[in-house]
C-alpha cells in the first residue's frame, strides 16, 4: 500500500505545481500590460529639452548696422544685422548668418514695379532658378520708404557644403524703386523661424539717399 500513497502524493504535488505555474504566469502577464502605460506616462511627463531658440531664429538682442553700397549707380542705406558674414557678385551683396540670408540686389528699370509684372516676370524666373519653388503670392505693402512689392514664395536652400543638408526656405523679396533705379531686397531662413519681427526691421530701414 506504501506504493499507492507515494503516487497520489505525487500526483498531488505536479496538480499543486501546475495550479502554482498558471496563477504566477497570469501575474506576470498582467505587470507587462500595465508597464507600457505606466512607462509612456513617464515619457510624456519628462518631454526633451526646448531649445531656447529654435533652428533659424534670429535673437531678440540681435544689433544691426547701416550698409551703404561703395560707389554703386545709386544711393541708399538699409540695415542688416551685425556680425553676418558679407560677400558680393555685380550688383548683389549677401549677408548671411548660419540659416539666415540678407540679399540686396541692385539693377536699372524703365518702370516701377507692379504685382503684375512682379508675378508675370520674376515669379517664373525664380521658378526656373529655386530648387522646389512654391506658393508664391505678389502683394503690395507699405514701409518706411513707401509702397513697395512684396513678393512671398518657399524653396529650398543649397546643400550645405559640410553637412550635405537641405533646409526648406521662407522667403520675402522686396521691390523698391526710384528714378529708374530698383533695389531688390530678399530675406530668407527656415521655414519654422520666427523672424517675422527682424525682417521688418531690415526692410523698414530701407531709404533712398
């Protein structure tokens, strides 16, 4: 009879041993349900770090100088900001800073501006030339030196020479004109910089001389 009772203690033994199994495995299985919420929520309440000024900004203490075109067919002045390095081809001067640019272009015209013209002429002259050229849209506003066109489109940058990077561009090119003279003023950085404030500094500053 020994036998018989060592089996049944057995048995006994493998069904408290299953029993045991199936209940620490339903266990296990309800912790990691409710890890992945318990994790997310910890993500979500220690986000990264905002940059203090995002890619293209330019800063609110920025200083900005008086550029005066040496010896050019006509005389005017425009403020861009200092520090930004400076180069020139012909008639244009381009001051540039990181993903920021100031281009001042200068040319003769037989007549003033129009959004017309502007639209007619340059928009699909910039088409040809801006890689990506988009949503442009010809309007006529006023600054310090009086009505002027304004000309908005986006496009994207050069390749970056280091990085190989492409940025996408916001860009505002103002037309003045006097006299037979006009100057082209184009400002451009990313898309998602807020420099709505410097650009009108820049383009507010404008005056003929």
């Amino acid at each position: 009879m020994a036998p018989v009772r060592t089996s049944a203690a057995v048995g006994l033994a493998l069904v408290a041993a299953v029993i045991t199994g199936c209940s620490g495995s339903g266990s296990h299985s309800g912790s990691a349900t409710s890890a992945t919420p318990a994790g997310a929520g910890n993500a979500r309440a220690t986000p990264a770090p905002t940059e203090s000024n995002p890619p293209g900004d330019i800063p609110d203490n920025q200083v900005y100088v008086t550029y005066r075109p040496a010896g050019g067919f006509t005389s005017f002045t425009v403020k861009v900001p200092e520090g930004w390095a400076r180069t020139g081809q012909g008639t244009t001067t381009v001051f540039t800073d990181k993903l920021n640019t100031v281009r001042v272009t200068t040319a003769t015209a037989s007549a003033a501006p129009t959004v017309d013209s502007v639209t007619n002429t340059v928009v699909p002259q910039l088409k040809a030339q801006v890689t990506k050229f988009a949503e442009p849209k010809t309007t006529e506003v006023t600054r310090h030196a009086g009505r002027v066109v304004r000309l908005t489109y986006r496009g994207d940058s050069a390749k970056d020479p280091v990085t190989g990077k492409v940025v996408r561009d916001a860009f505002e090119r103002y037309a003045f004109y006097r006299q037979g003279h006009e100057v082209d003023l184009t400002l451009s950085g990313p898309v998602n910089a807020d420099n709505v404030d410097p650009w009108r500094i820049v383009s507010d500053s404008f005056a003929w001389r």
